[in-house]
C-alpha cells in the first residue's frame, strides 16, 4: 500500500485543479492485464490524480510499475511501463482455446497443496463443498487446480467458500510467461528481473521511491510467501529509512494469500486494518 503518490512525480508537483482518487488494485493475472487498461486512461486524463494506491499479487505489481514510471517521468513514464511489463509478460504466452482447454483439464487432476501443512506436501482433496454436486460443470474447479498445481496454496478454501466459483474470473487465462518469471521468484527467494538481477527492493531504490508509509499485507497461513521474506523486507525498508520506520508489517491470522482481498469474511476481518493504516498515514 502506497501514499501519497504526489510525491513520487519526477517534477513533484501535484496537480493542483484535478480530482484527487485513490485505488484498490486486485489480483487475478487477467484482472491485472484489465486493470492496465484501466490506469492507462486514469493517467491520461489531466482531470484525475491519483493519490494513493494499494494492490495485491497482480495489483501490487500494477502498483509497483505506476510508482516507479511517475518517479521516472511522470504519467508518460508510468505509462510506459505498465505498458511494457504487460506486452512482455503476454507476448510468450500465446495459446488457443484449445490449449488452454486442455491445460485446465490436464491441471483438474492434480492434488491440491495441503492448506496446514508443511511446505510442498500435497493431497487429492476435494475442493466441492459438502452442499455441491459433483456433477454440475464449472470452471472454477480446474482454475482452482490449475493454480494450486502451479503455483501452491493461494487461498484457504474455508475463507472462498462463496467466492470461489468467481475464481475462473479471478485469475483468467494466464501468460505461461508470467508463471516463468514467478518461478524466478521462488528461485532467487526475491523480486527479481527476467535475468534473475535484484532491481527492485534494493537499497538505492527504497532510498528514493519508497520514503513513504508503506504496510505488507501478508496471511497467516501464507504457503505462496514466507512471511519471513516479508519480514526481511520490512526490516530492509525500516533500516534504509531508520529516522521514519516507514513500513510495517499486517499479518492477518487465518488467511493465505489471495483470500485476504476475495475471501468471504475479507470485508470484516482484513479491509477495517487496511482502512485504519489508510486513516494513519
């Protein structure tokens, strides 16, 4: 979560007249690709300005480029890079409906990551609710395999039980290319670039993009990130910044990683701390 994005300008100066907005961004890899979309009208209309932002998964990484193109060079440059990140991460990833119709049912039969378990076991569970039939066709249950074959245990499913037949929406038809640059993640234990170079959360940068309040939200029962990493960040940014201690950690008891923004209880149990640290800072 990131505010006030007037400072981050490369002339850093405000607009002035323009209505002032703030943005929740979601996750979702088609969602993100949506949201693109989005920002790129908000940045190009001279009418808005956009104050803060928050984002998670996709949205965070919306919310990353939007920040460091209006560091660069303003809306031109925030644009630019959304702009570029989005056709990278899409050109590779190509493929027909007839391919990913038989990706999902290929990744339909894979177990699923237990959910209070250690790290990597995995299990044939049924994600159906006990009032479900197993007969009627949906595609979030292959999404849901899809993603937790790939990727791990992006939500607990007792927090999605409502929302879970939205998760086909949730996350689309994602780029393979964006799944290559996540393993990249897992690999160096950090956000890197395509080549695997630490350019993002490093030093330098936190020293000039990121001297404002910053909050990790980040589940309790977190099996995509260790919360250790979230940790190491938070300490990273607090040392940069000792004067301020800018960030803080948001750990949020019995939630995994997505199901903090969708989750069914999300609304009462997480939004109320993202609203306090909004009205804090």
């Amino acid at each position: 979560m990131i505010k006030p994005l007037s400072r981050l300008r490369g002339d850093g100066k405000p607009k002035s007249t323009a209505k002032k907005i703030n943005l929740a961004l979601q996750g979702g890899g088609a969602h993100g690709a949506f949201t693109w979309g989005v920002l790129d009208c908000l940045l190009e209309d001279p009418r808005i300005d956009i104050e803060g932002i928050s984002g998670t998964s996709a949205g965070a990484i919306n919310a990353v480029m939007l920040c460091d193109g209006l560091a660069r060079g303003g809306e031109t440059e925030a644009r630019k890079r959304l702009a570029d990140f989005w056709r990278a991460a899409s050109s590779d990833g190509n493929l027909s409906d007839l391919q990913r119709s038989v990706m999902d049912r290929l990744f339909a039969t894979l177990p699923l990551a237990c959910e209070h378990e250690p790290y990597g076991k995995r299990v044939s569970e049924n994600c159906l609710d006990e009032h479900d039939s197993r007969f009627e066709v949906r595609s979030d249950l292959a999404t849901c395999r899809r993603i937790s074959g790939i990727i791990g245990m992006v939500y607990v499913h007792d927090n999605v039980r409502k929302t879970h037949r939205l998760m086909h929406h949730y996350f689309g038809r994602g780029s393979i290319s964006v799944f290559a640059q996540i393993a990249k993640f897992f690999e160096y234990e950090q956000l890197v670039s395509a080549d695997g170079a630490n350019a993002y959360v490093n030093d330098p940068n936190i020293q000039t993009r990121l001297d404002l309040p910053l909050a990790l939200l980040h589940g309790g029962l977190n099996q995509v990130f260790n919360i250790e990493s979230a940790r190491r960040s938070c300490e990273q940014i607090n040392r940069v910044h000792a004067s301020t201690r800018r960030c803080e950690l948001m750990e949020i008891g019995g939630y995994g990683h997505f199901d903090c923004l969708v989750g069914d209880r999300a609304p009462t149990q997480v939004f109320p701390r993202i609203s306090a640290f909004l009205q804090r800072n």
